[in-house]
C-alpha cells in the first residue's frame, strides 16, 4: 500500500506543470554550463579543466537522471510503449542521458585513451548534451509553435530561393555580356576600356565570374552590402544595366521577399492550429488509454462476465494487489477507502450494483482534485436540500397550527377531520 501510494504522488508531481518548467530551466542552465566550457577551452588551449566544471556535469547528470527515472516510474511499462503520445521524446530523453553518463565513465579512462582521443570522444557527447536543448520546445506552447512552423516552412524557403537563384543568374548573365566586354577592352592595353581604374577595381571585385556576380547580387537585397555600392561600375559602364540592376533590387525586395514573408506567416498560423489539434489529440489519446484501462479493471472484476459489479464481487477483487495497482494507476488513492466505502462512493443510484457506464463515470469524478465545477455542483445539491427541508419545516409548523385549531374544535364539541389538506388550511 504504502508502495502504491509512493507511484500515485510520483505521477502527480510528474504531471504538474511546475516539474515540466523547472525541468526547462535546469536544461537551460546546463546549455549555458556547456557554453562555458567551450569558452574556458577556447581561452586556455591545452590546459586541464578546472573541477568544478567536473562537479557541475555530474551534477547535471544526476539530475537528469533522476527526472528520468520519476518519469519511468509514474509511467511504468507505458513509458517505451509505442502508443505512448510521448514516446519519442522519452527515447531521446533516455538516450541523452545514457549519453551523459558514459561521458562520466571515459573521464576515469582518459589516460588510457590518450589526449587526442579524449578530446574527439569529449566533443561527440558535449555535442549530444548540447542536443537536450531541444527538449523546451515541448514544455513552452509558443515556442513549440515557432519551431514547428519553421520546420513547416522549410520546403517553401526551398521554393524561395530556388526562384531567387534563377533570377539572380538570369540577371548575372546580362550583366555579365557587357562586364565580359569591358574586360576584353582592358585586356587590349593601358588605358582602353570604359570605366576609370576604381570603377573597374569594383567591377573586378563585384563581376568577375558568374558565381561573384549571383553573391554580389544576393548581398544587395539580404542586407550584406549597400548596394550602391555594387551599383555604381554597372551604371557607369551602361545606363540599360543600371535600370536592369535597379528593377532587380524592385522585384526581389518588395515583391519576392514580401511574398516568401507572407508564406511563412502562413505557415506558422496553420502550424498554430495545428498545434491546438495536435493537443487535443494527445488528450483525445489519453483519454481512450484511460478508458482502456478502466475497462480492463472492471472486466478484471466482473468475474463471471455478467456485465455487473455487486459488492461482494468489487471486495474480493480488491484483495488483490494488482487490482490496488491498477486502481492507484486510474489516480484513486487507494489507502484512503475501505474497499466497501469505495463501492459506496461508486455506486451512485444506490441499488448494490455497478455497470461499466455507472463505473466510468464515477472513477472519472474521483479522479484528481476536485474542480471549480464539482464544486458549484455540490453547492447546488446542497441548495435544493436546503430549500425542501425548509419546506417540509413550513409544512410541519401548519400541520402544528392545523392540529390546535382541530384540538380546540374537538373541545367544543364541533368535531375536526384529520387530513392533511384540512390541518394545512385550518393552519
């Protein structure tokens, strides 16, 4: 019992929101350890790392372990199970971890394996570790939005810039037929051609093959360079090019990049919804293994199949330890009922017996903490308790009234009937 009663608060305090966020800031915290590492081994090549790094990795280590242990034991064999809804996650969780602890064991053989060797096997697990970051995405609904309408939008910006580099080369090649002149000109002597030296030192820099030309023109409209600058040798060289270069900054700024903009906002409100989908899916999931599990235990139960409890066959099912289990698994704190006082609470009609239906919904409304609305319910009921016990009190005070009104007929010899509709009107 007092086992049983030890999972039921592990799955509680798994389940709460606070563990899912304090488990975030711990990995927060160790992706900020590790980038200090990286930068103490970037300030001192070659030298050894100071201890406490040692202790905080194995602090981190313990932790994670331990978070993925209580995850293992609220969940029990559900926890690797296929139709788990988190079951991917709980396999990277335990890969992550059984990652950090065998960088734990090759510290105490670093000798054995040599400098160099230690430092490759050290980066592929520090790698690893870095990976855990991932994990907060699940635990913040509107990063996991983000992420997920990024990872959406991955075969539009392939589109995107699919159409970018076809427009950037059939610009290049234009420019590139009269660059391809001014070059051959130059090559005739000193002095030919018709750009001044810094206008052709640009040229040169900007326009000296096709792939310079589809870099210089992809800088001009991300930002990496004013272009100007990158405009100027191609306007002095020939005023068509200039217009050509400016209608390419026109359409590839405000209309390509505007459109590839509009499609990823696009893609991130259906992501949106289809995060509010995907939640009520997981619920929908949850909700069915609940079921599912409820109905083994009342099959469990029923033993000659009749589709019925009754009293003494919910007792003797309750002897058995598997049954407590199962119970303390649907979130019923077993200890605190005797097996009768929980069939009373079950039974909600009163009449000894309980079918599957009566069964569901009465575990349902046992299971976890009372609600504002189990609240509001009860209050009501105990409302209308009050109202008809005052009612039966205002009609036992005129059944009083009608009572020595009668007695006093009676004494004066006029006789009285002792209805109840007579003492209430004589009342």
């Amino acid at each position: 019992s007092m086992l049983l009663g030890g999972i039921a608060s592990v799955r509680k305090l798994v389940n709460h929101r606070f563990f899912d966020v304090l488990s975030a800031i711990v990995i927060l915290l160790n992706a900020i350890t590790i980038g200090f590492d990286i930068e103490w081994t970037l300030e001192n090549p070659g030298e050894s790392m100071p201890h406490y790094f040692f202790v905080l990795d194995v602090t981190f280590t313990f932790v994670f372990a331990t978070e993925l242990a209580l995850r293992m034991l609220a969940e029990g064999i559900l926890f690797f199970r296929r139709t788990h809804p988190s079951v991917i996650w709980n396999y990277f969780d335990s890969f992550l971890v059984i990652c950090a602890v065998c960088e734990l064991a090759l510290t105490s053989v670093a000798t054995a394996l040599g400098p160099l060797g230690v430092a490759r096997v050290f980066r592929i697990f520090r790698i690893m570790k870095s990976f855990r970051l991932v994990r907060v995405v699940r635990v913040f609904r509107d990063l996991r939005v983000m992420i997920s309408g990024i990872l959406n939008s991955l075969r539009s910006l392939a589109w995107a810039s699919l159409l970018l580099i076809a427009i950037m080369y059939l610009v290049a090649v234009c420019l590139l037929q009269f660059v391809s002149e001014e070059f051959a000109d130059r090559a005739k002597g000193p002095g030919a051609g018709t750009l001044s030296d810094d206008d052709y030192e640009l040229l040169m820099q900007n326009y000296a093959s096709v792939v310079t030309t589809m870099y210089t023109l992809y800088k001009a409209i991300t930002g990496g360079m004013d272009w100007e600058g990158a405009a100027d040798p191609i306007i002095s060289l020939n005023g068509f090019l200039g217009v050509l270069f400016i209608a390419y900054i026109t359409f590839s700024v405000l209309c390509v990049l505007n459109i590839v903009t509009g499609t990823f906002v696009e893609n991130a409100n259906r992501m949106q919804a289809q995060d509010d989908d995907m939640v009520m899916n997981e619920q929908y999931l949850e909700r069915k293994r609940w079921l599912n599990d409820l109905q083994g235990l009342f099959d469990a139960a029923d033993t000659n199949g009749d589709g019925r409890l009754s009293l003494s066959k919910f007792v003797s099912a309750m002897e058995n330890v598997e049954m407590q289990n199962l119970i303390t698994n649907l979130g019923i704190n077993y200890e605190l009922y005797t097996p009768e006082g929980l069939f009373s609470l079950l039974d909600i009609d009163d009449n000894g017996w309980l079918d599957f239906d009566e069964f569901s919904l009465a575990m349902k409304s046992m299971n976890g903490v009372a609600k504002s609305i189990d609240l509001a319910r009860v209050s009501s009921q105990v409302r209308q308790a009050m109202k008809f016990m005052e009612g039966m009190q205002s009609d036992i005070e005129a059944s009083k009234k009608g009572l020595a009104v009668c007695e006093a007929k009676v004494l004066l010899g006029n006789g009285c009937s002792l209805t109840f509709a007579s003492l209430a009107r004589e009342g």
